[in-house]
C-alpha cells in the first residue's frame, strides 16, 4: 500500500519528468536573481546575542494544510501571518509551496517574504535542479532536501548545486542512516524530523536520539512535534540550535503570542 511520502515521491518526479523548459536559461534565470538573505546566520544569531549562549531559533511554518492532518489554515494570508510570526520573534520562516498535497504555492512564499526581513526557506519536495533553479527565482533564501526522498548521487548533486547558487540547504534525515548520508555531503545544516513521513506518526523521543551523532559545527533543527516551551528547554538540552514549527502555531488565536511563549519572550506591542 502505498505510503504519504510514495505519493507525494511520484507526484514530484512525474512532474519532473514532463517538464520541458529550457533548463539553460531557467539557470540563468535563477543565477541573475537577487542574493538569498543569511539563513544560517539567522538561525545562529540568538544563542549569539543571548547571555547563556543557549537561547534557541525558531523557523515558524507557513501552510493551509497537510496530507495527515486535513485542513489546519485554509484561509492564511501569508504576508499578515509572516508579520505576526516576526512580531513573535521568529528567526526565520517556512513556506509550503506543494499545492496538491499542503495547498501552497509560489505566491505564498513571495508574499511572505515581501512582507518581513527574515529569511524564508522553500519547504516542498525537491527532486531535480530546475526545482532548486524554481526556488531561487521564486525568492527563497533556503531549500529543503529529504534524504529519504533522494538516491545518494541526487542528493549529492543537489546539495552542491544549492550551495552553488547562494541556497542554504536544510537536509531532513529521519535516523542514524539518513544522517550518515547527510554528513557524506557535508551537510551545515541538518533537519531532524519526529515525524515518520511514511505514517505521519510522530515519535518525540527520535530527535535526542540523532542529535547525538549530529558533529559540532553542524547547525541542528528539529522538526515536528513541538508544541510548548518545555519541549524546547528538552530539545536545546539535546543540543539543537532550532526547531521548525507549524502546526501548534497555525491552530493558535493569537500566532505571535504562540511564538513568543514558545520561545520564552515577553510579546512586544506595536
């Protein structure tokens, strides 16, 4: 029986597949936009104005909805949500563009973006280099990269050409092998993701475990399943520099509070 992530897999590649524009002036394109904003530096820069060395970045995500859970926001507006999240104290955001599965687009990202200084990273499922070329042109400042979705070779040849056009890349592993892969590619930044894409099952305790094997210098994310200040204080204990969040926060009344209890923070006015 076929899995979320198998659909969604051969929905990406099919795609891909079929599309026949001229990847040399898609690349020219993509090598002529504006340069991406600092991811990585974003995600960095709160244990590095904090006193402890210790406080924790947040990605906050933007999405309508998802294969597991159904409808969460369908009725968003990317630029007045990317505000609230930036009020909050987000260090950076996340934007859905898959359509059929998560109900995003392009148009999301480029709202969201246009709306704050933070950096934005394109969370869709890249297969190929017109993918990576599409995320540049689009204006986003980081891609996303599953290993579970890529043969090695791709994920190889991805990677490098993300960094090649200015591209911070988050590569999503699920275990210890999937992490060996990531460092084989000389991943800076590494996503831990709680939640099995096969079952959409979140498992808490998975995202300690891995960190363990993460080396120093590589930047650590922990994604799903973090929904309190508590989980946090557990997850920067394990060593994490962030986390990736969405759905706590897009269920919430007021998405800058949520942000800002997530993190700690008192929420500014104005």
């Amino acid at each position: 029986m076929a899995t979320y992530l198998d659909r969604i897999a051969t929905w990406h590649r099919d795609v891909a597949a079929r599309d026949r524009r001229d990847l040399t002036q898609l690349e020219a394109t993509a090598r002529a936009a504006p340069p991406p904003r600092d991811f990585i530096a974003a995600l960095q820069r709160p244990a590095a104005e904090s006193a402890t060395g210790r406080a924790m970045a947040l990605i906050a995500e933007i999405k309508r909805r998802s294969p597991s859970k159904g409808d969460i926001a369908p009725d968003l507006d990317p630029a007045a949500l990317a505000r609230e999240y930036a009020a909050g104290g987000a260090s950076c955001l996340s934007v859905l563009t898959d359509g059929p599965y998560f109900g995003g687009g392009p148009e999301d990202l480029a709202l969201a973006r246009a709306a704050v200084e933070l950096p934005v990273l394109r969370k869709d499922f890249t297969v190929a280099a017109a993918d990576l070329y599409d995320t540049r042109v689009m204006g986003a400042d980081a891609v996303l990269l599953i290993v579970a979705l890529l043969e090695q070779d791709e994920l190889a040849e991805l990677h490098g050409l993300a960094l090649e056009l200015g591209l911070a890349a988050l590569v999503e592993v699920h275990d210890e092998d999937e992490l060996a892969r990531a460092l084989e590619v000389r991943a800076r930044l590494v996503g831990v993701n709680q939640r099995d894409l096969h079952s959409f099952e979140v498992d808490r305790a998975r995202a300690a475990r891995v960190a363990g094997h993460i080396p120093s210098g590589v930047v650590k994310i922990a994604e799903s399943g973090v929904e309190t200040a508590a989980d946090l204080a557990g997850l920067a204990e394990a060593g994490f520099d962030g986390v990736l969040v969405g759905e706590s926060l897009l269920r919430s009344r007021d998405r800058r509070a949520a942000v800002a209890g997530l993190l700690g923070r008192a929420v500014r006015c104005g």
